[in-house]
C-alpha cells in the first residue's frame, strides 16, 4: 500500500511538471530549420520586449501581413511592410500596457523547397499585467523567404482558436462574413496546411 501511495504521488507530480513544448525546445533538421526557427525565436523576443524594429526585420521589404487593425471590429487586413511599420507604432502602446507575452509552441510543420518554406506554428498570447486577464491561443501560418543567407517572413497570417476577449466569437463570426480567414490561408502553399 505504501508502495502504491508513492507511485501515485511520484505519477501526479510527473503529470503537474508536462509543460506545452514550445519553439524552442524544437530539435531543428538542417541550417535551413535552424535559421527559421532562430528568425521565429528573434521575433518572439521583439514582440515580448516591445521592439518594433526588431519586429519589422523578421520581415521581408515585399511582405504581405494579414492582421487585426485593432478597430472596435477586429477586423482582419493586409498590411505591407510599410504599412506595418505605421500600424505597430500605433498599436505599441496597447500592447506594452497590456504587457502581453507571445509564445510560439512546437510548429505542426516545417516544409522548406530551395529559397521558400512554410510552417504552421500554434501560438499563445498572455497578459501579465494585473488589470488584466486576457489570454489567446491560435495557430500562426508563415511563408518564408531566404534572401542572400538570412531568413524572413514572406506573407503571415494567424488564426485565433481560443481567446476570453468578452466578444471575441461574434468578432470571428463578422470576420468569416468579411474576408474569410480560409481564403487567405488558401493562397498559403498547399504544403503549409498539410
């Protein structure tokens, strides 16, 4: 009996220890893997210690970013990289007041062919500021480019899975009548959504 008692006490805390693998723990094949999940990784920290520039040299000068515009709407754009240097400097307040924290999981997949590759990676946004609970989950698609040696995001789009913004499922609702997010994923590779 006591022999049981430890082996589920060793079994909880076993179980109370499992956290979610993230990019980081990602064993990456190759230089090319290594250097997009280095690109990905430069990005997250940009994005945690609110460093716009740093943001925008994940992205290539001809990139295409579907994104919110932060309206009262949510609702889903494409932004250039120009545009999006406007746009961050816009919504930076925002988020350095919400003090979210991004963190990429383990990509679903990684499909490079020559200079372009593509990768699904599931993402979840947190707000450490004690005014705030909020929290999201969703799945990040990328293309990517490799320019000279160096990586950069192509075209980037997310899709929000879970998320306790108070009215967050009619937003996706209005979202999928606008522009559907499907739509735009479509014109990803084939390869990227496998």
């Amino acid at each position: 009996m006591k022999r049981l008692s430890v082996l589920l006490m060793f079994m909880i805390l076993a179980f109370a220890c499992v956290t979610t693998p993230t990019l980081k723990d990602y064993p990456a094949k190759g230089s090319d893997e290594k250097g997009i999940i280095q690109l990905l990784l430069n990005l997250e920290n940009a994005l945690n210690s609110y460093d716009p520039k740093g943001v925008l040299r994940a992205y290539a000068s001809d990139a295409k970013v579907w994104t919110s515009d932060y309206d009262a709407r949510w609702s889903l754009r494409m932004f250039t990289k120009d545009e999006l240097e406007t746009h961050i400097a816009k919504i930076a307040p925002r988020i350095e007041k919400a003090m979210l924290k991004y963190k990429y999981l383990k990509p679903r997949n990684i499909y490079i062919q020559g200079n372009q590759a593509c990768m699904m990676v599931p993402y979840e946004i947190v707000s450490t500021s004690p005014d705030s609970n909020y929290r999201e989950k969703g799945i990040h698609y990328f293309e990517l480019v490799k320019i000279n040696q160096d990586w950069f995001i192509s075209k980037s789009i997310w899709e929000t899975t879970d998320c306790n913004y108070s009215n967050w499922q009619e937003l996706q609702r209005s979202n999928r009548n606008n522009k559907n997010i499907y739509e735009i994923v479509d014109c990803f590779s084939p390869k990227c959504r496998e």
